[in-house]
C-alpha cells in the first residue's frame, strides 16, 4: 500500500487524488501534475482512495479503472469508486483497456442525473493529453459543458470526430455559440464576483474602523483614569481586527476570481472575433476554408 502527497514549487489550492496500482506509471504521472502546480495524493489502494475522497475533499481524482487487478477483464473497480464515492468531486478515469464498455460504464449518466466520471482517458494518450483534460475540468468547466452539449457528445475527446462528421460550416456555427453561451456566464460570474470583492471591502472597512475606535478609546478612557486595565477594549479591538483581516481576504479571493473570468473573456473574445471574421468573408470557399483553419487552431491547442 502507498499513500502520500506531494507538494510542487508553484503552490495552487488545488488537490488531486491519483489511484493507480502501478506505482511506476503515476511516479512519472505525478512529477507533470507537480510541476503545472498541483498538489498530489497518491495510492494504490482501492480502500485508501475512497477514504481519501470521502475525508480529504480534493478538487479532482484520477482513477485507474481496473484499481484492484489489471489481469482480470472484468474488474471496473475504479468505475465503481467513481460512482459511489464523492459525488461533487470531478474524475477522470484512466485505462489501459478503452472499450466501449468501458466509454459507456464511466460517461453514463446515473439516477440521480450525474456521472462517475468527466473523462475517460486512455494511459497511452500521454502526460500531456491527462493535463489539458485537468485544465479543462477545473478552470473551464463552463465552457467544457458548453461545447460537449452544443456538439452532442459525452467527451471533449469526441469533439474531432463530431466535427469531421458535421463539416468546418456547421462545427463553426456550433462552437461560435458555445463560446457566446459560455461568455455570459462568465460575464455573469465576474459581475457577481465583483459585487462580492466590494461588499468585502466595505465589511473589513467598518471593522476595521471599529477596532481603531475601540484601542483609541481604551487608550484615552485609561489616560484620564476612567480605567485601570483597558483590557477588555483591547480584546475587542483585536477581536474586529481579526474579522477586519478575514473580510479583506475574503475580497483578495473575490477579486482572483473577477481576474480569472477576465482572463477566461479575453480568450473567448480572440476566438469569437476569427469565427466572426470568417464568417464576413464573402466567398463560400473562403469562409470554408477560414473556418477549417480557425477550428484546426483550436483543435491543437485544446484537445
């Protein structure tokens, strides 16, 4: 049995859960996830691993589907941790066996409307394919949903097959939207972040106006004799003082998202504008082939 976390150089608040029982594969796996940032708990151990998703809350497990013996064709165990264990946690189900099978058991959509897993991933895709997959999942989780509803499909890995069967014309249509679809929402989200930084702000403001009212009148009631021990004032003061801290934390964390959903805006902004671009040229062929190139773009950087 293993089961340790480890720690990379660019802190991030985010914790993945990888459980694999080959402990040589998630050893390399594991130094990519730490140096993008990530922090990283890892076991072999299908025991270990519900544990650890039922107590330590990461944002995102990585499980190895057959997790209890590779030998035996039928062991899904990993599926099975994904679709009984921490329902709000997203995860990716890796195998060295894809089948449809094995598509169909980790997208299905169970009773309760969710799914055992986001993404199910073949090992051999490589380190780099399993990284854009976390990208996607826990920074453009919108725009994730956004494109695999608009194109009909259960996975992003989906999406370029869908997009030959449809041609570049509707495929860029259909992207287009999902873009304008998932800029309002982060429009939406930034507004509201924003209201959120500067209700804050306002908060630690008053309290901390509060604890420099109370120091300075403990100060001045003990100077003219009115007390003898300003302790209690004191305590008041350091007490708002420390709520005062929490409300402008609380607006750092409000204000890193407002950045983020900017951030998010401006790509979505640079792809919406070349779609748009494409489509004002006045030559079918031209438009065709600008759409083709646009997509292709994406393709290569996204998926």
């Amino acid at each position: 049995m293993v089961c340790h976390s480890s720690e990379g150089p660019m802190m991030t608040n985010e914790l993945i859960l990888f459980a694999d029982n080959d402990m040589s594969f998630v050893d390399v796996r594991k130094q990519f996830l730490i140096r993008a940032g990530y922090r990283v708990l890892i076991t072999d151990n299908f025991d270990d691993a519900k544990k650890i998703l039922d107590t330590r809350n990461p944002d995102l497990a990585i499980i190895d589907m057959r997790l209890i013996d590779d030998m035996q064709e039928d062991d899904f165990s990993g599926i099975q941790l994904a679709r009984n264990s921490a329902p709000n946690i997203p995860k990716i189900i890796l195998t060295s066996f894809p089948t449809w099978q094995a598509v169909r058991d980790a997208l299905a959509i169970v009773p309760d409307g969710s799914s055992p897993a986001v993404e199910l991933l073949a090992k051999n895709e490589g380190a780099d394919a399993l990284l854009r997959s976390i990208d996607w999942i826990l920074h453009k989780q919108e725009l994730r949903k956004n494109i695999v509803d608009s194109f009909g499909v259960s996975t992003l890995m989906a999406v370029p097959d869908k997009i030959t069967s449809l041609g570049f014309e509707e495929s860029g249509l259909r992207l287009h939207n999902s873009l304008s679809n998932t800029a309002e929402q982060w429009i939406s989200i930034r507004t509201s972040e924003s209201k959120r930084a500067s209700n804050f702000h306002n908060l630690g403001l008053l309290t901390a106006l509060i604890s420099i009212i109370l120091l300075f009148s403990s100060v001045i009631l003990a100077l003219l004799g009115r007390i003898s021990l300003p302790v209690l004032p004191v305590i008041f003061g350091g007490l708002t003082q420390a709520v005062s801290t929490f409300f402008f934390v609380r607006e750092d964390k409000a204000n890193s998202r407002v950045q983020e959903c900017t951030t998010k805006l401006d790509e979505i902004n640079k792809l919406e504008n070349l779609l748009v671009i494409c489509d004002s040229l006045d030559d079918k062929q031209d438009r065709e082939a600008c759409r083709r190139k646009v997509i292709e773009k994406i393709l290569e950087l996204w998926l």
